[in-house]
C-alpha cells in the first residue's frame, strides 16, 4: 500500500493519501463489490469449510469464479468513470505533495524541495517543476523528516537503511558535506 501511494507516515503514524481516498471511494461508486467486507468475509468461510471437509475445493473455486467474472465486468462497463476519477485522485495526491514539508530552498529557482517518489525510488523535486526540473537523489526506503541540520538548517530526514535509522541533511550545499568526517553527513541513531 505504501509502494502504490494509497498511505504514508507522517509524525509516526499511517495516513491515507488524497489518491488512496480516491480510489476507495471510486470503487466505492462504480464497483463496490470488489471492497464489499462481506465478500472477503464469505470467501473465508468458504475456505474453512474446505478446511472442515464441509465442501470441496473444486465449489469454491467454481463459486469464487463464478462471482469474481461478474465483479470484472462490471469493473470493465465502468472502465472510463474509474479511471477519469482516479485520475482527478492522482492529481489531487500531485497538488498535496507539492505542499509538503520543505526540505531546503532549490538551489536553481529558490522554490521548495519536497519528497517525492518516483519510478527509481525517492528524490526531492523542486514545487516549481516543470518550470524548474531540479532533482537530488534521496535513500531508497521510508524517509521521515525530523528536526534540522545542525550545520545548515535543511530538514533533517530519518533513512530507515538496512533496519537503522540514519539521520540524513538532503542539501548539497551543506557544510557538513564538505567535511572530512562523513559521520557528520551521516548519523546512525539508536533502534
């Protein structure tokens, strides 16, 4: 779910994004059944009566077949509205991460570098794209931003790399970078 954007943590805890509303309530809307509880709820209990010997798995299977084809053509006549409303979700989740928390000023235009996630992982963008196309590239995994860097202000962000926490500053510009002691760059914090 984090990996297709529907949440993400923000202050430690898991927040639906605006695209992750969006698809709720589109399928909600054009093709609830695929989210309905009582169908996964039906499926369970199918699949402990197998456990049971209350039934065959070959029922179940033609059962589950039988249901899953009318979900997917009805999914299918509402093939355009659904993809048009999450579209509109996926422009929305655009609009809010360009408001995120800055991380620094950019260093071409003077917008704000936020965090952004794309197809090879996460950088930080600059809010004016595409105007100013200005990117960094930040650790793969889940980044979290706490405090400031010490030597320049940035937001600080919190890598979760190889299961420790390592405090990072984005800015390239940063004094600490040119020092000789990477552990300034780089500060491993306790589990």
């Amino acid at each position: 779910m984090f990996k297709r954007n529907y949440v993400k943590t923000k202050d430690k805890a898991i927040e639906v994004t605006p695209f992750g509303i969006a698809v709720v309530d589109t399928l909600e809307k054009h093709c609830s059944d695929i989210i309905d509880e009582n169908l996964t709820r039906k499926f369970e209990e199918d699949m402990e009566n197998i456990q049971n010997l209350k039934t065959t798995s070959d029922n179940v299977i033609d059962e589950a077949k039988k249901t899953l084809v009318e979900i997917s053509d009805k999914f299918k006549k509402e093939e355009y509205p659904i993809g048009k409303a999450l579209l509109i979700g996926m422009k929305s989740e655009e609009y809010n991460k360009r408001n995120e928390e800055v991380l620094f000023k950019c260093q071409k235009c003077g917008g704000n570098m936020t965090i952004r996630k794309g197809p090879y992982g996460n950088f930080a963008g600059c809010s004016n794209y595409p105007k100013c196309n200005n990117t960094l590239r930040l650790p793969a995994g889940m980044l979290t931003v706490k405090g400031k860097c010490n030597y320049c202000e940035a937001a600080k962000i919190i890598a979760t790399i190889n299961k420790k926490k390592v405090a990072i500053c984005p800015n390239p510009l940063c004094p600490s970078k040119n020092m000789n002691n990477k552990s300034n760059n780089k500060v491993v914090i306790n589990k």
